[in-house]
C-alpha cells in the first residue's frame, strides 16, 4: 500500500447477506470520502443484487482475491458470519489494510484483544461496527444524561426484544459455539456495549440465559444485570420469545426518567431501500414515538434525536484522512465480550460473577 492517503479511499466489502448489503454497503457507497471498490460474493442471486444496486463495485469469489489486492484497497470491511471474524480480520490487519468488523468482533476477549495486539503492532486502523451507538433513542438517553436532565442516574434499562416463535434457518441458530449464535452475541452485544458506553466499567455480572423455542438450539431469551463501578445497574434484555414488547429504554435518575418504547427506524429504512442523503430527513423519527421526560406528576413527551448510523463511515473517513481514532475503539469490544463471557459464567452458575478492576 501506498503511505501517502488517497482519497476517495477504497473499500473491500466481504459478504453480501443481510449485513453486507442493508448496512455496511449503502453506508460505505454513501460516505464522502469512501468508495466501495470490490465486493466478495460468491452467491449468484447476491451478485446479481449487487449489480444492481452498487454497479460500479467489484465481484469477487473469495476473500484470498481481496487480499491478493491488497495495494489497491485502503479498508476491508468484514460482514461475513461471526465465525469468519477473526481469521479474516488476521488476515487483512497482517496485509496491512485498515480493517472493520461487524459485532461481535470475535468469540471470545481473548480473540478480541489478540486483535487489537496485532493492529497496535502494525499500525493499522481497527474498529468494530457498533452502529447502534448511533440509534436515536441512545442519542437522546446519552444527551439527557450529560445535560443532568435526569438527576443522578442509578439505573438504565435496555431492551431488545422480538416475537419469533419459530427459530430460522440460518448460521445464528446453529448449535456449534464457534458459530458465535443465538440472542446473546447478536443483539446483547449492542446492549452491553451501550450500557458500557454510557456508564462506564462493570464490576459485576449476573445473567439468566435460556433456550425457550421448541426446536431451539442456541440461547433465545436472557437478562443481564451490571453493576458498574459508577454505582448505576443496568438490566438488559434481549430475547427472540417476546409477545409484548417492553419499553426500549428506561432511564432513571434521582429528579427525572426517561421512557422510550420502539424501535429507531433507521434499520428498517436502510432494508427497504432507503439511503443517506436521498432528499429526505435521515434517521427522524414520528412524533408519535417520542419518548417521555420527567415524573409521573411532571411528564412531557421529548423528541427523538435523528438517529446518524452515516456517523459511523464518516467518522472511519476521518480517522484514514488524519489517524485520528476510529468512532469505535476496538478495546471497547474487548470489554463487551468480557461482560458477555462473565454473563454464560452466571447463568451457568446461578451466581454474579465479579470483573477483575
């Protein structure tokens, strides 16, 4: 690779699934900055979506091709199933390419932080995409904490829940733990690096981890309980086997709350097609489904800050332009997963399990 910065910089994709194509590649395509050069799909039906969609991007077959074209590339975005993570991430960081990983950023800490090991060794740009740091709803919980609009907060709660009763073929359902399924690494991941993102390090963990779905193989239904050394806990929630959906976010402070129920409507904007930038307000939300602010004999409803997932390209732009740090540490991951290794220890157990300081 050439050490002098090129822009637009040039961007390999691996994998068109959900990911690749709904998130990763309309950000990427969108993003100043940013061009999406090359794509690794082997699948015809992906290829031919691909065509359509981003005609000026590259197909290619295997990820090997992407390496072997390594000097053209300025970042490799990884998107490919969780257990390709951290081979292909070795890969692209030991070819000496700026690399993004979607979550989880591997199976285990350990992985995470032999990952960040080798892009501090070499000088390369990691990060992790952990786009819902981005979704409105967390802006705004994140905005009111900083203001002090809620007093001092001693409990944040977080929910991801949904209602499929009948588990999906696909590799997230897949028994194998080096498939890195079920519930807990998919959406809990977000939840912990949230609620880590907002109150800082966790001392302690207790979890309840199930399957509940006939035929079911991988966890479907849990509830994590931190404690952080900030004094606030945090219950999350993240299940497949919901009928009635909880609030989003509950925040609670000694003078105020905060209470937001549905979902930030960026992702299903980003599915059905819509792109940053189109001519329409990004990631606004109906007033209908602003949240609500204060006390039971003091309520208000709050708008919803416009959720940014294009914050998120835009800020890996930057940190390629000018070696600032990526919106995403990847030390951050290494955190989530440790929480989230600490969370199959308890539940495994019955009992919290306490973080080393």
């Amino acid at each position: 690779m050439s050490s002098e910065p090129r822009t637009p910089f040039r961007v390999g994709l691996i994998g068109y699934g959900l990911a690749g194509s709904a998130f990763h590649a309309p950000l990427i395509a969108t993003t100043p900055g940013l061009r999406l050069d090359a794509v690794v799909t082997a699948n015809p039906e992906r290829r031919a979506q691909l065509h359509q969609q981003h005609p000026d991007a590259r197909p290619l077959d295997t990820p090997e091709q992407l390496f072997e074209q390594a000097d053209s590339l300025d970042l490799v975005v990884i998107a490919s199933p969780n257990r390709t993570h951290v081979p292909l991430a070795r890969a692209a960081l030991s070819a000496g390419l700026a690399t993004v990983v979607d979550k989880p950023l591997a199976a285990t800490a350990a992985e995470a932080a032999g990952l960040c090991s080798l892009a501090e060794q070499r000088g390369t740009l990691l990060s992790v995409f952990q786009n819902r740091r981005w979704d409105g709803d967390f802006l705004t919980a994140r905005r009111l904490v900083t203001e002090g609009a809620l007093g001092r907060v001693h409990r944040f709660e977080s929910r991801f829940e949904r209602f499929r009763p009948k588990p999906k073929a696909g590799w997230r359902e897949l028994a194998d733990p080096a498939e890195v399924g079920g519930t807990l690494y998919d959406l809990g991941s977000h939840l912990v690096d949230q609620a880590l993102s907002l109150f800082g390090p966790v001392d302690s963990v207790y979890a309840e981890i199930d399957v509940r779905r006939d035929g079911a193989v991988v966890d479907d239904d849990a509830f994590l309980a931190l404690t952080h050394a900030s004094g606030v806990r945090s219950h999350l929630w993240t299940s497949a086997i919901t009928p009635l959906i909880g609030p989003r976010l509950r925040v609670l402070g000694d003078s105020a709350g905060y209470v937001k129920h549905g979902m930030d409507p960026q992702e299903a904007d980003l599915r059905n097609g819509r792109r940053p930038g189109d001519g329409t307000p990004w990631g606004a939300e109906d007033a209908a489904a602003h949240g609500t602010l204060g006390t039971d004999e003091s309520a208000v409803r709050t708008p919803t800050d416009p959720g940014d997932y294009p914050a998120y390209y835009a800020g890996i732009a930057r940190s390629l332009a000018t070696g600032t740090p990526p919106p995403v540490d990847p030390r951050d991951a290494v955190a989530t997963l440790t929480v989230l290794e600490a969370a199959h220890g308890s539940a495994a157990t019955g009992t919290t399990v306490r973080l080393a300081p």
